[in-house]
C-alpha cells in the first residue's frame, strides 16, 4: 500500500484523483447525448447503420480514446505518493481538454473522418496525450513526487511511452489538416501499441 507524507497531503491527493474521475466520466457520458435516431430511419439495423455510422463510429472512437486516458491517469497516479500544489494546475490543463472531447465528437458526427473538422478530432486526442505527459514529467522530473523506488530510466521510459501515442495522432491531424486521405489516422495505431506493449513490459519487470 502507497504511503504519503502527511495526512493532510493524502487527503489533498485523493481529491484530486477523485475529481479527476469525475471529469473524465461526465466527458464520457456526454459522448452519448447527440446520439438520436434519424428522422428518415425504415426501422432496420442496415438503415441505421447507413444513416448514423459517421455518429457512431465518432462515438466508439471517442469512447475508446477517453476511457484509455483515463486509464492512463489512473496508471499516472499509482506512482504518485505525494501531493505538490503544481499538480492541480497541470490536471486541470488535462481535464479541460478532456471535456472538449464531445463537442470535437460532434464535429465530426456529419462529416466523418476528413477534413478539417477531422483534423481539430485528431489533434484534441493527440493535445490531451500530451498534457497528460507533461503531467507525468513534472511530476516525475520536477515536484519529484512519484515513488522513490523507481529508477530514472523507468520514469523517463514512462514518459517516452506516454510522449508516442500524441506525437503519431499530432502528425496524423497536420496531415489530415493538409488533406491527407481519411484513413491518415490509421498511421498512429503502430505507435499506440508499440506504447502499449513498453508500458505492459514496464510493469511486468517490476513484478
């Protein structure tokens, strides 16, 4: 069991994650609001499917990509056994870029995966990975806040993983931006699981 400092530092700790988890599952919720039955619909899966895929496709993927970072942030905070007042200012960047997460759904809800309003998509995705390992950095680098039984390299690997995933969709959205074929997203999916795997290789070793 992770210890702090302090009781008054642990109480400021949980706070924070608490809220944090708050966030994120209103931001998750309210991905499903836009999502009504067409007006036009001939009551068959195949006519909605047809009429609303742009909508729910926006809606998985959007699912997907805040249920992993708040899985992330909840990785992120297993290692953080102490409290700094920099960490609030730094979770609250991450969580307002989170909570755009339905209106930039929404902007693509009509127009699918291209295009401009697709690129805003990916590069919102690709700026919350990146605050999220801004958070990390500091935590890790700066407040030195993190569990003292890791190693330097293990925190800097952690960053480097946590670093991939926006850095590919940041390049996917200029490039969509300029516009690259729809499927320019795909490109990133080499790098989320290259993430992946380096983060499950991490944790594994610790065991």
């Amino acid at each position: 069991m992770q210890t702090h400092d302090t009781p008054e530092k642990s109480y400021d700790l949980e706070r924070l994650i608490f809220f944090s988890d708050g966030v994120f599952a209103i931001a998750i919720t309210l991905l499903v609001i836009e999502l009504r039955p067409p007006q036009r619909w001939d009551r068959t899966l195949a006519g909605l499917w047809g009429a609303e895929w742009r909508s729910l496709l926006a809606y998985a993927v959007s699912f997907l990509a805040v249920g992993a970072y708040w899985n992330a942030h909840r990785r992120l905070f297993a290692r953080v056994v102490r409290f700094h007042p920099g960490l609030i200012f730094l979770n609250l960047v991450l969580l307002s870029l989170v909570v755009l997460m339905p209106f930039a759904a929404e902007l693509i809800f009509d127009s699918g995966p291209r295009g401009e309003p697709f690129a805003a998509y990916l590069g919102l995705i690709a700026a919350i990975g990146a605050a999220q390992a801004l958070l990390w950095t500091f935590a890790a680098f700066v407040f030195k806040v993190t569990d003292p039984a890791m190693a330097s390299r293990e925190r800097l690997f952690m960053t480097l993983t946590l670093a991939l995933v926006p850095m590919a969709l940041g390049a996917a959205s200029v490039a969509a931006w300029y516009g690259a074929d729809s499927s320019v997203w795909i490109w990133s999916l080499p790098f989320i699981v290259l993430a992946n795997l380096g983060r499950r290789r991490m944790l594994a070793a610790r065991r």
